[in-house]
C-alpha cells in the first residue's frame, strides 16, 4: 500500500512481484517535466533512491529516463559528466564531435531503441560523407557516451556503439629520420629564438603544451634532470597551467647534453629581455611562475606560436609539412632506430599505456631511460653527421635492386 507524501516528494508502491517502486517527477535536460521510475528489493532501498532523485531535482541537476533522445542524452552528458570530470581540451574534442557529426545523425533517435544495424548504416555513411578517421573518432566519442549511460540507471544494458566496428587507418602520423631532424634543428638554430624549445621535442618527445608550460623550478641544469609537472592548455578561465593529462605523464627525465648551453642562453636572453624593456619603457609583464620560454613582452609562449615556428622552420628547411606531434613521434621512431626496448621508449615518451608504443607491457628502468637519451643525444649532437648520413642514405639509393 502506498504512503502518502508531500506534493512534489514522489511516491513508492509495492509491486506484484515484491519488489518496490518509486515514481517522481524530474526534470530533463531539454527542459521539460518527466515521470521517473527507479525499484529497489526493498521499501528502505526504494526510498534511497527516492531520495537521491528528489535532491538532484532540487539542485536543478536533470535526470535522464528512458525514453530520452540522443540529442537529450549528449547534452547530459557533456554538461555533467564530461566537463566536470575531463579537461577542457577533452570536453572541447567530445563537444565538436557531438555537434558536427553524432547530433545531426543520431539526435532524434530514441536512445533505448538505438539498433546495431542502424547505427552501422550511420557510422558507414559518416564514413562515406567525411572520411574514414573522421567516422572512427566520432565512433569512440559515441562509445563513451553510452558507457556512461550504462552507468546512470536509466535502463540502457548494451553498449551497441561496441558492437560496431569503423575501419581506419591505424597510422599516426608521418615522422623524420635523423637527417632530416638533422636538417630541422640546424635551420631551426639559424632561424629562431625558439631553439632550445625546438630541441627538446626530438630529443625528449616532449608535447608542445608540456614545452609551453616548462618552468625553471622544473629544470636543474648541474644535475642535468628535467621534471614534466604541468602544461600550458586554453580553457574557458583564459591560458594557464594544468596538471599533465595521466600520471605517467608526469615524470623525470635526464637532459641531453646539448640542451643545457641553449636552456642557459635563453635564461640569459629572458633576463636580457627584462632588462631592456624596462630601461626603454617597453612592455613587459613579469611572469610569476617563471616559465622557460616566453614571448618579447615576458609573457609565456602559446602552443599556437611554437607550431607555427616549426612550420616556418620546416618551410624553411624544405622539408615539407610536419607538426609538432610528428616531430615528437620522430623521437620514438630514431629509438627504435637505436634499437632501443620498446619498454624504454614508453618510459621517454612517457606513454600512458605501453600499447601506443609497442604492444608490449613493461616498465622502464632509470638508468636505462638515461642510456637511451644518452644515445639519442649523441646521435643529433654532431653537425658533421648530417653530411655523412645523407651520403650514406645517397649510396643506398643507388644501389641496384
């Protein structure tokens, strides 16, 4: 028999199989006032429920039924899943592939009633109209979302997202061998200021955001160790610094010998910089977290800068294009060339699962992280390299098949 409540406070009744069941109006988040139903084996697990939904209604947090669209879901999702819990970078990636591509083909559709043979016809014809990455990535956006689903006790029990399959290419990106990394650092070094950020990405893989981002407080130049703690992201509070995105991620790494005479000259240049804006009048602000590479006016360098240096750069060198996120994948690519263990080259590029790398689980030793930056170090220090390599490279070539 039913207990009467306050208006507004739901009620619970007994079903004919023991069980129990809560009704209370929520509201969803399209804005409009839904009926909820949630059951329990018992009357005081029944009313825990009742209760948790009655306190999201009066934060004004929407709850999600079952007979939700997907364009309903989405927003949910986004708004209390992804953006609280994920970075901006991530929300913003999650948010552009919902409204470019799974909102205009999925959002009518019921979610419950999402077919696997429906949404394959979907992700094919994705696949057809923009490409086949493109189909794959809103794939694995799509997949997350129902995940979440699963999770939020609106009845969905499969995840059909997991039961199709998008086929793209694999491939990363294209990356350098030495001598053209060669031939980029000896143009960079010519070129622009920036050298010693351009140096530390095929010599240590660092992301352009962790390079941006690169504080004094991080670099010990005597002992010659260099700490990724944090990295320099856009989000909706303006440009700051946020934690690295996984813990492995954040880690110590030996420093080349070649980086320490370019960090030291651009300490020297930042304080020359100072010096002289404020003796001229220029402007300068002062950085109180004192990053490493900053801008004429002392402010920190913007990851859209520092790709569009190496762009200049590459144009400049004749190389053709490359970005920064090939440029870090060269430095996997000349360990492998040094025959390094795939689990050393995970440790260096600091790879949040050994499967980006190589498909092979491992962990990294210290001293072996040192060894191979000491060789990758060695193999790019030289400048006379590049003119025995790209002989070497002419003769293989040339010879016959």
């Amino acid at each position: 028999m039913a207990r009467r409540r306050p208006n507004g406070a739901g009620t619970i009744t007994k079903r004919s199989d023991g069980r129990y069941q809560a009704a209370v109006y929520v509201p969803q988040p399209d804005g409009t006032i839904k009926r909820k139903f949630a059951y329990g084996k018992t009357y005081d697990e029944c009313d825990d429920k009742r209760r948790k939904l009655i306190e999201r209604a009066q934060n004004g947090v929407p709850t999600p039924t079952r007979d939700m669209t997907m364009s309903d879901w989405f927003e949910y999702w986004l708004t209390y899943i992804v953006k609280p819990s994920l970075s901006d970078g991530s929300h913003r990636t999650y948010e552009s592939a919902v409204r470019l591509h799974l909102r205009p083909r999925l959002g009518r559709k019921v979610m419950l009633k999402l077919g696997v043979k429906e949404l394959r016809a979907v992700m094919t014809k994705l696949a057809e109209d923009k490409g086949a990455k493109t189909a794959r990535h809103a794939h694995r956006v799509l997949k997350a979302s129902l995940t979440a689903a699963m999770v939020e006790d609106i009845g969905l029990t499969r995840n059909v997202a997991k039961l199709v399959h998008v086929r793209a290419s694999t491939d990363s990106g294209k990356s350098w061998d030495a001598v053209k990394v060669l031939r980029f650092l000896a143009e960079a070094r010519r070129r622009t200021v920036y050298y010693p950020a351009l140096l530390l990405i095929p010599l240590l893989g660092l992301r352009r955001a962790e390079i941006c981002g690169l504080r004094w407080e991080n670099i010990d130049l005597d002992k010659r160790v260099l700490w990724v703690e944090q990295q320099r992201q856009r989000t909706s509070a303006g440009t700051i610094d946020v934690e690295t995105k996984t813990e492995t991620s954040r880690a110590p790494l030996p420093l080349p010998a070649q980086c320490i005479a370019p960090l030291r000259w651009q300490r020297m240049r930042t304080a020359w910089l100072r010096e002289r804006a404020l003796s001229s009048g220029r402007p300068w602000t002062d950085d109180p977290d004192g990053h490493v590479f900053v801008t004429r006016t002392g402010q920190p360098l913007q990851a859209d800068c520092l790709y569009q240096t190496v762009q200049r750069v590459t144009r400049s060198a004749g190389l053709g294009k490359m970005n920064p996120k090939g440029l870090r994948k060269s430095c996997g690519t000349l360990l492998v060339h040094l025959r390094v263990h795939p689990r050393i080259v995970k440790a260096v590029l600091r790879h949040s699962r050994i499967s980006t790398t190589l498909d092979i689980y491992a962990e990294a030793l210290d001293p072996d992280v040192i060894e191979a930056v000491g060789q990758l170090d060695l193999l790019l220090r030289q400048p006379d390299r590049l003119d025995r390599l790209q002989t070497v490279t002419a003769e293989e070539d040339e010879q016959p098949d």
